[in-house]
C-alpha cells in the first residue's frame, strides 16, 4: 500500500478515542488496557494492550518505531535507504540493517510473485508523478518508457557479499531508487506485535496509518472489530460509514484504495496508483482492497499488488496462490453501484 494513500481503517469499539500526538504517557482505558498514540512514518499509530502488571510500553516502542524509521523512511533525509537512494555509487555497504534487508527481502518476494506488480524499485516513477514532491507536470510517454521503466527494475537491484564477506547492496544504475512505502509500515506493525507478544501481552490491537495486527480480545471481552469505509471519491475519512465490519483475531489487514488520493494532471484525473510495468496510474473498476493474512507486511505488500492488477487478475492470482490462508475483500464499481467480492 502507497504511503500517499493510506485509507484509515476506523477501529470500532476501541475503549476510548483519545487525539494522536507525538509519543508521550500510555493512557488507561479500563480494566488494564492502555493506549499509545503517537506520530510516525508520516502518519499515526495507535496501540491498545492489556497488561496486568500495568507495564509502560511507550518508550520501547518509541525506540523500535525510530529505528524503523531511521532505516526505512523516504522522509528522512539521514536515513539509510535515503542515503542509498542519494548516494552516487552503485554498491553502499548494508552493514547491520536487518530491517532493511528484511523489507528488500521480502520485496524481491512479491516483485517475482506477483509478476512485477509489486515494485519496491518505484521510486523514481512515483516522484515523476509528482506524488512525492507536487509538481506541475506535462506527462511525457515516450521519457516515461524510454528514461522512467529502466530505472525502476527490481532485478537490477541486488545483495551482494565484498571480499570481506560484508552485505552489500547494489544497482546497476546510480539513480535506481527504493521506495518501500507500500509495506514498510505493515512491517512496522508486525515488529510491534511481535515484541508485544515477547513481553507476554496475549490481547493488544496494534494500527500505523491504516495497517492492523489484531489478537485476543478487546475490554469488553469481544474479538477486535475492524471497520472497512465505503469507498467514495473525495470522502473524509468516516464520513460516509462503514462498508463492512471484520472480526480480527491473530490476523493482520492492510486496505488500498483509489479514491480519495490522486491528482489532476492536464484535466484528467491520475490515481496515485501507478503501474510499474506500464510507467501510467492504472484505470480499473477497483475502489478498495482489503487483505487478510498473518503478517501485516504480507497484507500492505499484496494490497497494493492488487489494485494495480485489478478485480479478475487479483481473483486469478488469489485462487492459483499457493498460500491459501490469504483472504480478500473488494469493493468494485459496476455501473455505477458498489459490488463486493471476497474469498470468506
């Protein structure tokens, strides 16, 4: 999922609705639940566990979700993958960056799975478009195919090993660019839950910009519940209610939609969604995905894959898949109504 299109999954029957600010004290919600809101990734996060022993998560979580940042963020200027995509030599030593060569991992993952759907290597297109730095622009094909394509090849992008038997990364081209916006913070999620789960915390709800990782129960002993919007263009978020409610028990969810964030380029309207293989936002019956899976990172990676292929190559790909615990919800327009399609 885009970071410039995260669609805010409104969390129902949370215990208290309390406003996001940058870290500070948990926040007591009612037979031994807390909450932690605060800033991150360019966007918010909320965390609600339950802990008997009243423990104070916030400041381990501050420290992992910096961390986080500190290697992943496109919006930080020091950070490594900022430092990679500056840098003007083809091979940067990775050093200890697990988190970073997870993402890169996993994004070689989806990259070959999906057929090139999914492209961490996008950079360079998306800020073409002018998504990331809101520039006028009179779109060029031929320099889209010609200069654009060739850079944001995920193959040319590679781990490799010096003479010392260090990790390095390397491309090919020096202005080849990563992005992974589109599922770094579903990583972020699971590394949350994962150290929640460490410290023994058996019922928690952890959500960054939309993506959730949801276990056991909520204070009122009911299974978490995750509202879906309905998916109407130029909408607030919450304005027009629910499309669908989902129980969410061990599971994470990651939603991408095509609605609400695009641009107006020469009187046509551009989604924010662009296709890597052709270099143009794509043109589909698509409002919004929503994915089901284990792991939030799975879910923000294959929701973003999915709005680019659109609704029949996603149902292709979902039932030839060989992971078969995936399920999906979509909203598509059919003649101008909502129609729904899901695997459960």
């Amino acid at each position: 999922m885009t970071l410039v299109d995260k669609i805010r999954l409104l969390l129902l029957f949370l215990p208290l609705l309390i406003q996001s600010c940058d870290f500070t004290e948990k926040e007591k919600v009612g037979s031994s639940y807390y909450e932690i809101n605060g800033s991150a990734q360019g966007t918010t996060f909320s965390i609600v566990y339950q802990d008997t022993l009243s423990r104070d998560f916030s400041s381990n979580i501050d420290s992992l979700l910096k961390e986080i940042d500190n290697q992943l963020s496109t919006y930080d200027s020091n950070s490594f993958i900022s430092q990679f995509n500056n840098s003007n030599k083809n091979t940067f030593l990775i050093d200890s960056k697990d988190l970073f060569l997870e993402c890169f991992n996993r994004s070689k993952y989806y990259n070959n799975v999906t057929n090139g759907y999914f492209n961490a290597a996008i950079f360079p297109l998306m800020d073409y478009w002018g998504f990331y730095n809101n520039k006028e622009l009179d779109v060029d094909s031929s320099f889209i195919i010609d200069s654009i394509i060739p850079l944001i090849q995920m193959d040319s992008i590679t781990i490799v090993s010096d003479s010392k038997n260090n990790k390095c990364i390397t491309k090919k081209n020096i202005n080849s660019m990563l992005d992974f916006n589109a599922i770094a913070q579903g990583y972020s999620v699971d590394l949350v839950a994962d150290f929640l789960i460490s410290e023994g915390v058996v019922n928690f709800l952890v959500e960054i910009g939309g993506e959730v990782t949801a276990k056991g129960i909520n204070n009122k002993g009911n299974t978490w519940r995750i509202g879906i919007e309905r998916p109407i263009e130029g909408s607030f978020i919450g304005e027009h209610g629910f499309q669908k409610v989902i129980s969410l028990d061990s599971k994470s969810l990651a939603t991408s939609g095509n609605y609400r964030k695009f641009k107006s380029i020469n009187g046509k309207k551009v989604s924010h969604t662009i296709n890597p293989l052709t270099g143009f936002s794509v043109n589909n019956n698509l409002l919004s995905v929503s994915v089901i899976t284990d792991y939030a990172a799975d879910a923000d990676a294959l929701a973003t894959s999915f709005m680019v292929m659109g609704l029949d190559s996603s149902i292709k790909f979902i039932n030839e898949y060989s992971d078969t615990t995936i399920k999906v919800y979509f909203i598509y327009d059919s003649l101008g109504n909502f129609k729904e399609w899901s695997n459960f």
